[in-house]
C-alpha cells in the first residue's frame, strides 16, 4: 500500500499475520484502512517551520519498506523497518572519476549505464564511508554547493537508501545543522503522461507535484523562490537511469529538470554505474551487503517466516559457492534467495551452477507455480496439483504460456521505448481477449495500478526481455531477428543484462537437452554476439563477452571460448606493457573482466595475474584490482593466493599484499597450506619489518577468523617474542593473544617467552605481553607449576585499565575481599597482598586502606 501521511489502524480477519518485530511479513485479505490525514499546510500560516514539519511527518509515516510482494489471491510481503537496513558506501576520489571518464571516453550530456555488479569504470580501491559523514568529506572543502553522486548496480537498492536518508533526517539523525529542508523525488516519475507536452513547467512544479495532496503547493513555492532557503535544502533526485527520455530531450518538461539542477545548490543524485550531466563534487558507489550484511538479512528473514532449517540450507549454499554469496550481495538477490529456499530448500540442483539468470528463472517458474495452484484451489483449472509440481518449466505449461509470452512482448517493449511504464491501453492491447487482467497482476510479476503497470522490479522486465529473445533461438525462428536484435543493442549499455540473460537462459535450456547437440541456438547466439559490429577500443566487447560466457553452464561448449580466454590473456599483458609506460594517466582496468570467476580462475588468466604480479611497475595496481574483486566476496584459486603471498616479501609492496590477504580470509577464504607456509618463512627469515609486521597481521587475523595456526606458525612467533625487536615483539604477542582467545592453548615456551618481555621487556613490548597474557586460563598457568598470582598481577599493572578498583566493581564476602579484571580473573586480596610485587606497592596501600576503613585513597599513582 502507498505510504500517506497521517495515522492508520488496520481492521483484520483471523486470515491476516502480522510478525511485528525486526522484520514483518504481512498477508493481507481486505484489510480496511481508516488514517487521519495531517492538517493541510492550506489551513495554517505559510512559515519555514511547518513546511519543515510537514516534510518530517510524511517521512516519519514511511518507516517501513516493502522488500518484495507479490501479487495473489492474499497479497505476500516482505518489509523491514527502514533502520534496519544496511547501507555500505564506497567512496570514489573525483580524481579517479576524470582518469575514468577520459579513459572511457564517454559523453557527459547522457546516461551511460554499463549494468556491472559494482564498477565497470576504471576506479582503484574503494574506502567505506558512513552515510552520516558523507558531507564531510575533504572533496567538499571549500566548495559552497554540495553535489553527489551514488552509482549503484541494478536491484543493489539506490532506492532504499533514498528512502533511508529521507526516514533518518526526518527523525533528525541525518545532516541537522546541514540541512533544514529535504525533498526527495523519483525521477522515474518525470514522464510525459505526467507531464503533457503541451503545458509548460517550472522547477517548483516538479516538486510540487510529487508532493500533491500532502504538502500545500504554495509552501514549497515560497521555499524554492527563497535563496536562503534552498541552501538550506538537500535535493534527492532518485534514480538518474530510470529518467526518460523526454526529460532530456528538448521539451518543457526536461527544461524544468535543468532548471531544477541548476538552482539547488545541494543535490544528492543516484543511477546505476556510468556517467551522467550532472556536475557534481564527490562521486560514490553503494556497495550493497558485506559478508555480515548478507548474514543478518537471512536470519531476519528465516526469523519472521519460522524456517531455521531452510536456513541453513541456504547458508551451506553461500558457504559452498563463492558465486552465491557474490550474487548475495546485491539485496534483491538475496531477498529472491530467501524467498526460493523457503519454498523449496532443494531448488538447486547441484550438477548446476547458480547464476543471476538460473535465480531469475527459478523465481518467475516458482511464481507461475503459485499462480497455477491457486487457480486449482478455486476450481479454475482442470490440471492437478501433482501435475503442477512435478512439471519443471511451467513457462510453457498450456495455462501459462499466453500470459508469459504477454508478459515477454510487453518487456521488450518497454525496454525498446526505454520506459519502465506501460499504459492501461497498452497492455490491454498485449494481452487480447484471451487473458483477463486479474490474471495478469494474480501471477505477482505484474502490477497495475489504476491507469499504468510496470514489473515489481527493473531486472524482471530484463530477464522477460530476454526469455523473449532467447525462446525464439530455441525455436529456431527468423534468425535474421535475432542477429539483427543482437547487433543493435551489443553496445548499448541498457541492454547489457538482457544480453547476459539471454546467455544464461540458453545455456539453461540447452545443456541437459540432447536435442540441441547437432544444432545449438546457445552456439547460434554467440556467432552472432562475435559478429559485427565490434568495438575500436576493444574493453567494452571484451567485459560484455566475458559477463555472457559467465551466464553459461558449460562456456566450453562453445568453440570462440578458448580463443577468448587466450585473447584476453594476451590483452592484459599487453595493457600491462602499456600501463608501464603511461601509468601516470590510466590504471590497469582489469576489475570488470577479473571479476567474471570462471575466467580469472582460469589456468591462462591465472598466468597473466602472475606476469603482472611479478613486474615492479604493476604490482600495486594489480593488487587493488586483486582487493576490489576479493570485497565482493569472490574466491580467487589457491595459485593466485599464492602469488599474493609472494609479494609479502618485497618491502615496497608488502603492505597491498597482506592488505589482500586479510580481506580474503574476513571474507570467509582460506589461505592454501603454500601461502602460509611463506607467511612463516618470512617471520623466520632476516629481514624487512615492514614484511614481518604485514606477515603477522594476516596470520593475526587468520586466528580471529577460527583458522588454526600450525605449530610451526607459533614457534615461529615464541621465537620472535624470544629474539626479535620491540616492534617485532608487540606483532608476535598480539597475535599469540588472538591464538589463546580462540581457544588454542599457549604453550609453556610461550608463556616463559612472555614472563621474560615483562621482566626485561620495554614498556610496549610489556604493555603487548601482559595484554596477551590475561588472555591465557588462570588454571592453564597453575597447571604448567607457574607461581599465577604474582605474574596474573604484574599483568593487571601493565595492562592499561586492567587493575580498576573502583568501589561498584569490588565484590565483598565474609571471609575474602575480591576484585575482578576485566577478563574476569579472579584475586583473592589476601594472596595479592602476600605475592604482589613491590611496583604494586601503592595498590596494596590502597586496597588495605579499603579493606580497613571502607573508603578508598584518591590517589592513583603507580608505584
């Protein structure tokens, strides 16, 4: 339901669920309404404050988000309260947007839209950022307006952070002090059926309109018209792609859109990755979920629906496939995951390898299943319920296969009209008199509102597109058609996705078919995807084959790809040799086609990753392409791994090596028995501390991810902690710290090691040794004959903070006097009072004072 301001009450039946916690899921069976709408601005003063307290009370209403719904005979949806979810946002330096944008050479004056999972540009490694400080970002210093722009792949949820900033600044979280003024308006919206050619607009217009029936016009007339004001004001202009064509071309409509550009000063524009005209300061990149993400977003959803054991079917599936996770990432995905493995946790089978196409088809074949069991319950249909289940494509099941090819000319006409919107008329005229429109909006992938419909997410309308395409290869019709659709869109960056899909559905459908052996329309798509016309500077062709043949099951089966993989290899060595010679100008831009997982595991990619691993000049940048494809989640082969490892012996670049590492392993890799082996190597070997320092950080972490360090690996570091420097000493104990915090028994020689640096140790190497000591068991010491208390309170003196004796943390019984450090050992006074050392001579003074009279010294020195 449309979010409106004011207050509701919902009347139900028992048939309605409401799960009202982190997350909700709501069926609804008629609900009846009843809200009480907010005063109109038309009846109050006209002043700053109320329009600032009608925007605030029209955001506060809209505290929920729809995830997915479906369309049925009792509405499904998923929604979270808009606080919980997880925004991640990668910062790009504007100097790397110019460097990319030259490189690409694309035009500023229109939408680019390259549809890669996070960048198809040239960009180097990507710092997080909070969104709350995004404004405070160096790029703004010294610079009155405050313009960003947020790049995000499809389904990734540039939409929902919209709906965040807007919910989190009417709460007054977001920007107060900045901002006193925030309109948000879907671009989407700019269309001509909204806005007749025939009439003029001004920019006060296009946001008076979103705001109808909620906010008097003449309020954000007087706030726009008022210079003062706007600079008081954040402009959110959500999702540049989905603007339409009339809104950039030469109309009323699109000379209000400039017009409104230019008079803001603050803007916060989205789109998907590529460039678009907007002048703007700062350029970021919405992330999607981490690893972390994905795991809450499951548990919430498995939480509300009551499938613990679906989830964890659906957790051993993102454990297991590197690929799953990375399409995990992207929220939609995941959500389309969930909702998959709560219906059926053996949906994949596992010959198959899951790819975006393959999630996509299961959930449009899982929805016509709904579709098609609903109508067996009313008496509509005359198939029988195991019939429905055990038919595995249902696209062409006889009740279905006029609805599906109505919904694939409607898609494939929306997207050669680049519109989301498809009018009343329009699809009355797609769907005849065969098909009724209940029966369009009751299969969930269709909605249709009053006088306009468009599917519940851009990706459908895509993957439609292509299931058109793709079924008239497997028909073997008009294959001239085909080429000709192949050929007119290969460059054009909105049919990137459809394109891959088309992949993806193909290879589907053809590599269980014997049928297809002698003549494949897999094969037949590719011919004509290698065909004419081709790309002068190469990149953009070779990213698009790259991404189809990733679609595919088995990429071998068709006779260009061993010759592709060999180019591409030969490709990058090349732009290696160039990159040695201009590297000032551009950076290796490997990360599009690297982050394909097939091909950069490949045997003859792997060489190439080697080749530029192993030359000073493109060292570095290969890492950070190597770090930016390890962040999605991707899984590299253990040879490249290796390779990495290499690296951590060369001082210069030890540093990006180990910063590679790391990342892998908090991504849930493993480090190969070879790259740990290194890692050891050089903590044993004479040399550069930088090299040591990066070792043992990886290996560090290694431990806190659960990973068990051989025996040799800490061997490695008691004889650091034995013979190394101050520096070294401090690496090697915090290490040791995480081994036993994990639950790995140090050693005695370990422990001896660490009485040793408190006895002779410097104040660092002490601070190090004592902090890694209170990890260790207090009977684990009493076992190996060590005299504890004495050295479980030199530790307490030497571990800042440890030894608080404040009076709500003392523990008073009959017979002893306890206190507790913050890892909860336990000293008895009157041990500590026997065995401490004279250093702790002013804490005994302090604590006998306690014991006596009940009050404690002010004093706080140390002895």
């Amino acid at each position: 339901m449309q979010a409106t301001p004011g207050h509701f009450n919902v009347q139900a039946n028992a048939s309605q669920i409401h799960l009202e916690q982190n997350a909700t899921l709501l069926i609804h069976s008629n609900p009846v309404f009843q809200y009480h709408a907010l005063q109109p601005l038309s009846q109050v003063p006209l002043n700053p404050q109320t329009l600032i307290n009608s925007l605030q009370s029209l955001y506060l209403s809209q505290k929920t988000l729809s995830i997915f719904r479906i369309k049925a005979e009792q509405e499904w949806e998923f929604k979270v309260p808009l606080e919980e979810i997880y925004v991640r946002l990668g910062i790009i330096e504007s100097k790397e947007r110019r460097v990319s944008d030259q490189a690409l050479d694309k035009h500023s004056d229109q939408i680019q839209d390259d549809r890669i999972p996070t960048s198809e540009t040239i960009y180097e490694s990507k710092e997080n950022i909070e969104i709350e400080k995004i404004f405070e970002h160096v790029s703004f210093d010294k610079k009155e307006a405050k313009r960003i722009y947020i790049q995000g792949a499809a389904g990734i949820g540039k939409s929902t952070l919209c709906h965040y900033i807007a919910y989190r600044w009417a709460k007054e979280e977001l920007w107060q002090g900045i901002f006193s003024y925030l309109f948000w308006i879907p671009l989407r919206n700019l269309t001509l059926k909204k806005y007749p050619a025939d009439k003029e607009y001004t920019p006060a217009d296009l946001i008076a309109r979103e705001y109808a029936g909620k906010i008097d016009s003449r309020a954000i007339e007087a706030c726009i018209n008022d210079a003062t004001l706007r600079e008081k004001t954040l402009l959110v202009l959500d999702g540049y792609y989905e603007l339409s064509a009339e809104a950039q071309g030469n109309t009323s409509l699109a000379t209000a859109f400039k017009e409104l550009k230019e008079l803001f000063p603050h803007i916060l524009i989205t789109s998907r990755p590529g460039s678009c005209s907007f002048n703007r300061s700062c350029e970021l990149e919405l992330l999607g979920f981490d690893k972390e993400g994905v795991e809450r977003y499951i548990d919430r959803f498995f939480k509300q629906v009551q499938a613990e054991d679906k989830k964890q079917k659906l957790y051993h599936l993102l454990q297991s496939s590197p690929q799953v996770l990375s399409l995990a990432q992207i929220p939609i995905n995941l959500t389309l995951l969930c909702c998959l493995f709560n219906e059926d946790p053996e949906v994949f089978d596992s010959t198959q390898s899951i790819t975006m196409t393959a999630i996509y088809e299961r959930i449009v074949n899982w929805m016509y299943k709904w579709f098609l069991l609903r109508r067996i319950d009313q008496g509509q249909s005359n198939q029988t319920k195991e019939k429905i289940l055990a038919e595995k494509n249902l696209r062409h099941n006889q009740e279905v296969v006029k609805i599906a090819t109505a919904f694939e000319e409607m898609a494939f006409f929306a997207m050669e009209n680049n519109t989301l919107y498809l009018g009343k008329q329009e699809i009355d005229d797609f769907r005849g008199n065969a098909i009724t429109s209940n029966e369009l909006a009751d299969c969930g992938l269709l909605r249709i509102p009053e006088e306009k419909g468009y599917f519940i997410h851009l990706t459908f309308q895509e993957f439609l597109t292509a299931s058109k395409v793709a079924n008239q290869y497997l028909r073997g019709e008009n294959r001239k058609a085909c080429h000709d659709f192949v050929s007119n869109y290969k460059f054009e960056p909105r049919y990137n996705l459809v394109l891959r899909m088309i992949a993806g559905y193909l290879s589907l459908s053809t590599s269980p078919n014997r049928r297809y052996l002698n003549s494949s329309p897999l094969q037949f798509f590719f011919d004509d995807l290698f065909a004419e016309p081709h790309d002068l500077a190469v990149r953009s062709e070779l990213h698009l084959i790259a991404n189809c043949f990733e679609e595919c099951q088995n990429s071998a089966q068709v006779r260009q790809y061993e010759g592709f993989i060999e180019l591409v290899k030969d490709y990058m060595i090349e732009m290696g040799k160039f990159y040695m010679k201009h590297s000032s100008l551009l950076d290796l831009p490997f990360e599009g086609l690297l982050r394909n997982k097939n091909l950069c595991n490949h045997p003859k990619i792997t060489y190439a990753i080697e080749r530029l691993l192993s030359h000073p000049q493109t060292k570095e940048n290969m890492l950070r392409n190597l770090s930016n494809i390890i962040r999605t989640g991707q899984r590299l082969v253990p040879e490249i791994v290796r390779f990495i490892a290499g690296v951590l012996k060369d001082p210069s670049y030890c540093v990006f090596a180990a910063s590679d590492l790391e990342i892998l392993v908090e991504q849930g890799g493993e480090l190969p028995k070879e790259a740990l082996d290194t890692l050891i190597q050089i903590l044993k070997e004479e040399g550069d501390f930088d090299a040591k320092w990066s070792a043992a950080k990886v290996l560090k972490v290694v431990a806190k991810q659960g990973g068990k360090l051989s025996k040799e690996a800490v061997d490695a570091f008691i004889q650091i902690l034995n013979d190394g420097d101050s520096d070294a000493k401090m690496s090697a104990a915090n290490v040791l710290k995480v081994v036993e915090k994990q639950g790995g028994r140090l050693s005695k020689e370990a422990v001896d090691a660490f009485i040793q640096i408190l006895n002779d140790g410097d104040s660092d190497a002490k601070m190090s040794a004592a902090s890694a000591l209170k990890k260790v068991d207090k009977n684990a010491l009493l076992e190996m004959g060590i005299e504890a208390f004495p050295l479980i309170a030199r530790v307490c003196f030497f571990a800042a903070d440890s030894f608080s004796i404040k009076g709500q943390q003392l523990q008073i019984s009959e017979k002893t006097t306890t206190y507790p450090c913050k890892d909860k050992l336990m000293l008895h006074y009157k041990e500590v009072r026997e065995k401490l050392p004279t250093e702790l001579a002013i804490w005994r003074k302090r604590l006998d004072s306690l014991s006596q009279t009940g009050s404690l010294q002010e004093s706080t020195d140390r002895a």
